[in-house]
C-alpha cells in the first residue's frame, strides 16, 4: 500500500526527460501538463543541440572547452561543476537521442551533421533541419508514450498546476492542480515534485515564447518559499517578427547572408521602403560599427535596434517598433540559401521578404533566471556527484526544478543551442536523484499524511478560484497583461536605467492593486480559460516584481544585464602609455565589480514583496575574466588582465577566442 | 483607419449542449491573424447584437506552426488558427471569417476539441523505438543523407488532426485509425532499431480499422500544414500490410 510516487509537472524536453529516467528505474509517475505534452514549447527551438562530438575533437575541442564557452558566454555568472557536468554528459546524450531516432541531418558518409552557433569556433551543434526542438521533443514524448503503455506513466494532460502542498514542517507531500475542462480541482500526493513548467516570457506582453508560458508555475512555488535566482537575467534575441499575438525568431543567418539593417532617417517615413533613396536611409549598425556592419555581436545588435527605435524614436511605424532587415538586394544564389527562414516570414507576415523588406525587432526570448536549486559537488572530478538527492533540490525538501524553470545553467546569458542540453541533461540527473531520494524517505511518507492537509489545500485553492471568479471589480485581465507586458519591455529589457526601474515598480505596485479589482467576463465552471489566464496574470506581477526589483538592484552589466549607468568606460587613449594606464584602471575597477556582484541573486517570497540577498557564485574551475568581445580597447584589456591575473592564478587556462557574444538561435 | 470585420463563432458551451453561431465585430491590425482575433474576442467578449458574452474557449499554444494545438475549421478550411492570417481570409470572404470546431473530435467547449484518440493511436502502433534502455551505449545506427530526407518530414507530424478532419473514412462511427498513425508506421518501420516492432505495427494496420479503412481520397495530403506525403506512407503500408500477411500465411 505505501507505494512511493513521484509527480511530475510539465512535459517539455527537462519534464520527459526526467519521466522517461524515472519510469526505467521502475518509479511509478504522474505527469502533469496544461497542453497535450507534446505541444509543450520546447518544440519551438530551431536550432540544434550542443556538445563535443569526434569532429572538433579533432580540431582540438574538448568538454573543458565547451564549459569555457559556456561560462564565458554567461559572463561566469553560473556554478561551474553543474555546467562542467552537463558539458561532461553533451556526447552521451546526442549518442542517446540519436539512438532514440532523432532523425539528425547526415553527412554524406552518414554521420551526425554539426554546424557553428555562437558563441564558440566550434562545429558543436547537431540538428534535424529547422526544427530541431520538435523532433527532440517528439523522441522523448515517444518514450513517454511507451511507459505509459507499459503503465509506469499517468498522464494528466490539460490539468494545470495550481500549488504545492506543505506540511507543517515545510516537507513537500503533493500538489494540487486543476482539470481544465471539468476546473474539478483535486490534490496528488506525491513523494517528490518536479517542476519542469519552462520560462516566464509573457510577463514582458509578447515573446518568443508560447502562450503556457506564463511562469504561473514557478510564481506558485515561489509564493510557496521556493527561492527565485537571477531572475533579472532576461534573454533578448535582436532578430524577431513582430506579429500582433506573439514575436517569432528570425534567424542572424539572413544578416551572415548579407541583409542590411536600417531605419528611414525620417521618422515613420510611410513611403514604400523601396522608394525610400539610399541617402534617406540610416544603415545604424553600419555607420555605428564599420568594422562588423551588420554582423555585431547579438547583444550589440539588441541595443542598437531598441536604441534607434526608442531613444531615436525612428521607429519604421510608430504603434508597432520595428526596424528594416532587407535582403532584397541580395543576388538570387544567396536568397535560395534563406528560403526557410524567408518563407516563415512569408507564413506569418503575408509579403515576401525577397522584394520587401521584413520589419523585425528584439524579442525577449529566454529566461536565465529561474528557481533555486540545490548540486552536490564531486571534490574528484570538479563536476556532481550523480545520484545526490542534492542535484536539481530546491530549497524546499521533496520539490526538484528542471529545465528554463531552474535558474541553473546559464548564468548571465545563455549560448546558443545550450538550452536543449541542459534541459534534457537536468531531466536525466534528476532520475537517480530521485531514487535516492526516495530511498532515504520512511516508506508511503506522502499518501500517509493526514488527509486534512490534502483537503485543505484543495479547499484553499476552491476558495481562490471562487473569489476570482465572483470578483466584480472593473479590471480586464487581458488588458492589465498588456500594460504590464508594455512597462516591462520598455524598463526591464534591452537597456536598463535605475529611474526607469524605480517607475516600473511603482507600476508593478499599482498593478498588484489593480489585479485585486480583476473581473472576469467568464463566470462558468467549465473549461474557463479566462479564469486559467487570470491567475497566471497574478503570478505574472508578483515575478514582474522578482525581475524587476533584481534588476534596479544589480549596478553593474553583466550579461543580458545592461546598464549603461555602470558601464566601464573603454580605454581610448592615442598614447600607449596612457592606454596602458586606463586598461589598468579598467581592469581594478572590473574586478572590484566582480567581488561585488559576481553573485547569484536570491529572491524570497515575503508578503511585502522580495527579500533579496547574495551567495557566492563557484567558480573553482574557470578563474572569471573580461568578457571582451565587440568592446573597444579589448587587446589591451585582455593582455592587462593576463598580466596582472596570471602570476596569482597560474591555473588559469589560455582564454578561448570567442566568436559570438550571445545565445539564442 | 478604424476598419472592422465580422468572425462568426459556432459557439457550444458544453460537451453534449447544442450550438449557435455567435458574431462579433473586429478591428483589423495590419498583419493580423486568427490566433490575434482570438486574443481581441477574448479582451472584449461582445457581440455584433451588442451582447456581452464569455470569450471563445480555443486552443493554442506556440502560435508559430509547430505544436499543432490551435487546429480549427476557418471558412470551411482546416488549419491551424495561427498561421491563418486575416487580410487572405478576408480576399477570399469579403464578408467575414467563420470560425467551428474540427467536426471529428467530441467538443470539449466552443472550439477546444478532444483529439486523445489520435494519441492512443500512437500508443497501439508502438509509435517509438523500443531501445535498451538509457543509458550511454554510443551512437544509434548511421544512416544516409537519403535515408533522413525520408524520415525527417514524417517524423515533423504534429498530431494536429487535420488529416483525419478532411478524411471521409475518419469518424466516430467508424474505427479507422486515419492517416497520421498510418505515416508514423512507416517512420518507425525504416529506423533500423525501430524496425524490431515491424510486424506489431503492421498486425494493427491489417486488422480492424487498419489501412484497409483507407478509401484513397487524398483529402489527407492536400490538407497537412507540414506537407507530409501522407498518401505515400498509406501506399507503401499498403504495400507493406500485403507482404506482412502473405509472410504470416506461409509461416514467415
């Protein structure tokens, strides 16, 4: 009778992942996802996978090397061991998707195909055509599907996630979660809960992201005391549609194919951009950056575009911000290069891109930050003990976070094609992690508990869905979201100035209010997806505050993180004794920066609002250095920052030339 | 500047409640699809008569093509509601766009259909590659670049359900396990790990319901939104389920 069980929530590539382990260890799961789980987002990554493979291996690359990049890219912001083992397990896990009949691009001999992203010199990434996220997906959905046949797997597909179930002494016995169709609200008991619920892109209005992808889960826990990490750190990729219910991704290959980025000089100039001279036409990134032109960096090329947009106001339309990227120009042999990506433009925007050129614009795209969670160190290997119930642990015992819901792997900013590996290397750990847990746990802990704790969660929960839905205030929910989404990509984005956060969160204060006066326009108890929404709303305010608050916190720039107002300023100088002097100066002032701020922000849930403090970042593998790429005066900062680190830091390894500064797709 | 147009909704509130069609009034945005007149509907749940009312229950998800959720019947069409933009809706129906639920599937509420059965289908044709296990045993069998060009738009099915809403054959009168399934056989039967489930797979497809349910209307193909080649799958599993049963008449 006392049989353990574990639930799982969310079925994207972290959440199947941990099933698929856990169901071949023979532990009995519940898994439980608003959407059929294979429509979760994880189907919208393009694309590819990193890891090491035989191929640069060859060329010299090693799984040190792809943590090097990884933490580099993230501006060192991530523990270390739990990178170096995800980097550790990359070719294993390509090796058991492929096995699992992820149908990857071939070479001619019939290998795995590999291209270059960025952030790396390397061929890491290995990808099935341009839907890379899909078809991995799809293989592990398959062997969900599988275990559920063989009935080690139920599934609880269209149940939301409402809250965790605590007991007294803080332990972690179930959940309770709701039927979308029936809104029967129920609890499971569970042993151990893993969330595996992805980002929270839809607190900035509209993303890259998918619809579910409200950070309603993650809200919940967090409220629950579940600790909330780096939550400022926000992922922009510069290329994406602006479409008038979500941004979709453009990929930088139609700028490395040569497309031009540019503005009309006139502001909303409504000519056809045809017609529009060239001498009447701002190419900004190649007149502000001669060297790269339109091939800056990512990140560059992000604050560049909202700069021109929202400082400059030469917005091409004024209601939708959006610059020009024209391959229009571009002779026929490089246009039939881009046909995929052109015809998603097509799809979606209804105009070909080969005679017109596509308004794009930055679109928030990632979230680095996340939930805490906990990793037991190997003091051998530098990486993690696998097994250790302390892997993928968060602070609250019995709940474990997977996936873009943990705040794990990516630190300040994420490399391309690293968010498929972590997520199905966090699911993989997680499974022994799990075993063990439920090991060292005195047998049917969960079902035993009294059931008044489970039928008053329930209750609570009863409770709260009928104030919602009885409210009779005047705010619409879907237009609170959408001031919301406005002041949060406006303030918390691209380019952060403290004034600006001290009024988001004022505004975030007086949205909170607001919610309060929240009225729904569906009142009934079947299928309410305006009731679903609405809650997700709340939780979406009280991150918006987590993100924030972080933000207007964290005086430095790290990563995604910009603040002009903290920037150090290049050395300039003609004079190289005086360069010499100003790259020294920049050198004490970055590393007086980095024993400030090199630090993991940590959110706690109080009635008040946040209560934030620090913990040390690991970095006993990869000493932290400048992250220099696209900055002027990068030679000598590099050469000082040797010189002075070099002597006290001896192990500290040759830096890697790095490519490209940002991840994304 | 502020230019309307009229969606009309085949709304039904419950699953066993009738329907009636509901108008409402949208206010075209440039580039503007169906997933967005959902979302306006939805902030302002009023129709043409001026009646408040509750907003349209739909699914969606990634909006991007890819998930297969926001499957729905749009002036007459199956399609995915995201990818269905309003200006060539309209080029097409000066007079508006009609919005229903997919006719195949039990409505749940509005346009939120019930498409598990698509889902079971995958459980009972094996529709995975049964390997060892998890752990690290190298690479999976190399194949040719020929060999992925076939695999790989198969393997891009979203279990979207257009294929089965345009087949005459597929109903709930009637147990054929549609195109999808059918397509995913094949998929699986060419990996060569997958192919150990081979004749499993093809004992569901010869017995009731099976491909011979088919009635070759190619409806299928014309209406997937990843252009499977569906009825290609359905000939070679034609093909396939004959040489399976003559092998099972001659003892293999």
């Amino acid at each position: 009778m006392a049989k353990q069980h574990v639930v799982v929530v969310g079925g994207g590539l972290a959440g199947l992942a941990a099933v698929m382990k856990l169901a071949e260890a023979g532990v009995h799961v519940h898994l439980v996802s608003m959407v059929p789980v294979k429509r979760s987002h994880s189907v919208c990554a393009q694309g590819g996978i990193n890891s090491v493979n035989p191929l640069t291996r060859q060329e010299g690359d090693s799984e040190h090397l792809h943590l090097d990049d990884s933490v580099y890219g993230g501006d060192f912001l991530q523990h270390q061991p739990p990178v170096k083992e995800m980097c550790d397990w990359g070719p294993k896990i390509v090796d058991l998707l492929d096995r699992l009949g992820v149908p990857f691009n071939r070479t001619p001999e019939g290998f795995r195909d590999q291209r270059r992203f960025g952030g790396t010199l390397f061929k890491r990434t290995a990808f099935a055509g341009a839907t890379t996220g899909q078809q991995l997906l799809y293989a592990l959905d398959e062997q969900v599907r599988r275990w559920e046949a063989d009935g080690l797997v139920d599934k609880y597909e269209y149940w939301e996630f409402l809250g965790l179930i605590l007991d007294k002494n803080g332990h972690c016995r179930g959940i309770v979660m709701q039927d979308m169709f029936s809104m029967e609200i129920r609890s499971l008991a569970a042993d151990a809960v893993v969330l595996a619920t992805g980002g929270c892109g839809l607190i900035f209005g509209r993303s890259t992201m998918s619809m579910i992808c409200t950070g309603g889960a993650a809200g919940r826990a967090y409220k629950a005391g579940v600790i909330y990490a780096n939550g400022e750190f926000v992922q922009v990729h510069p290329t994406a549609i602006p479409g008038t219910d979500k941004l979709r991704l453009m990929s930088e290959s139609a700028r490395g194919e040569g497309g031009r980025v540019w503005v009309p000089r006139k502001p909303q100039d409504s000519r056809d951009p045809k017609s529009i001279p060239a001498a009447e036409r701002y190419y900004f990134l190649e007149e502000r950056y001669p060297k790269y032109g339109n091939l800056v960096p990512r990140d560059i090329a992000t604050r560049e575009i909202f700069d021109v947009c929202v400082t400059q106001g030469l917005s091409v339309e004024k209601e939708r911000m959006s610059v020009y990227l024209d391959v229009t120009e571009l002779p026929p042999g490089a246009l039939k290069k881009l046909d995929g990506i052109l015809e998603i433009y097509e799809k979606f925007q209804g105009a070909d891109p080969r005679t017109n050129a596509m308004k794009i614009f930055p679109a928030v795209h990632y979230t680095m930050g996340g939930l805490w969670v906990d990793y037991e160190k190997d003091a051998r290997t530098g990486g993690l003990v696998i097994g250790s119930p302390r892997n993928q642990h968060s602070n609250v015992p019995g709940v474990f976070v997977l996936g873009e819901a943990d705040y794990q792997y990516h630190g300040a900013n994420r490399l391309g094609a690293n968010s498929l590996l972590s997520c199905i290397f966090a699911g993989l750990i997680v499974g022994p992690t799990i075993e063990n847990w439920l090991k060292s746990l005195p047998k049917g802990k969960a079902s035993e508990q009294s059931a008044a704790l489970f039928d008053g969660a329930v209750a609570e929960h009863k409770r709260q869905m009928e104030g919602l839905i009885h409210g009779d205030g005047n705010e619409n929910p879907y237009l609170l979201h959408q001031e919301l989404g406005d002041w949060m990509t406006r303030c918390v984005t691209v380019v952060r100035h403290n004034k600006d956060l001290k009024a988001c969160l004022s505004k975030i204060d007086e949205f909170a209010h607001r919610y309060e006066r929240v009225s729904l326009s569906d009142k009934g108890h079947w299928t309410n997806q305006n009731l679903s929404f609405t809650r997700a709303l709340g939780d979406m305010i009280l991150l918006a505050r987590v993100i924030t608050e972080g933000a207007l916190l964290r005086d430095e720039c790290r990563g995604a993180h910009f603040k002009p107002d903290f920037d150090i300023p290049s050395p300039t100088s003609d004079e190289p004794s005086e360069l010499r002097r100003q790259a020294e100066a920049w050198c004490r002032t970055f590393k007086q920066r980095n024993d400030r701020w090199l630090k993991t922000t940590i959110a706690k849930y109080t009635a008040d609002g946040p209560k934030f403090s620090y913990e040390d970042v690991d970095t006993s593998l990869i000493s932290p250095r400048p992250r220099t790429y696209g900055l002027k005066g990068a030679e000598i900062i590099e050469k000082t920052w040797k010189e002075q680190s070099s002597p006290a830091g001896g192990a500290r390894r040759e830096p890697t030339p790095i490519a490209a500064a940002a991840g994304g797709h | 500047m502020s230019k309307t147009f009229k969606v009309r909704v085949l709304r039904q509130p419950e699953p066993h409640s009738g329907s009636h069609w509901e108008t409402f009034n949208v206010h075209h945005e440039d580039g503007m699809n169906m997933t967005t007149v959902m979302q306006r509907i939805a902030a302002h749940p009023v129709t043409v008569e001026n009646q408040p009312t509750t907003p349209v229950a739909y699914d969606c998800c990634c909006l991007e093509e890819v998930c297969g959720a926001c499957t729905m019947v749009i002036n007459g069409c199956v399609r995915q509601a995201c990818s269905a933009l309003v200006d060539e809706l309209l080029k097409d129906s000066p007079t508006g766009v009609e919005v229903s639920p997919m006719t195949k599937f039990p409505v749940v509420r509005d346009l939120v259909v019930d498409r598990k059965r698509m889902f079971e289908s995958l459980k009972r044709v094996k529709a995975w590659v049964a390997v060892d296990g998890y752990h690290d045993l190298g690479p999976g069998p190399r194949l040719t670049p020929a060999e992925q060009d076939e695999a790989y738009p198969l393997s891009r099915c979203m279990t979207c359900g257009c294929c089965v809403e345009a087949c005459p054959q597929f109903s709930d009168r009637s147990t054929f396990i549609g195109p999808a399934a059918v397509s995913q056989v094949i998929f699986f039967n060419a990996h060569p790990t997958g192919r150990v489930d081979r004749d499993a797979r093809l004992e569901i497809l010869s017995g009731v319901g099976g491909i011979v349910d088919c009635g070759n209307s190619q409806n299928c193909v014309k209406v997937c939104p990843k252009d499977i080649p569906l009825t290609t799958s359905i000939a070679k599993a034609g093909r396939d389920t004959t040489l399976y049963k003559l092998r099972k008449w001659f003892g293999r």
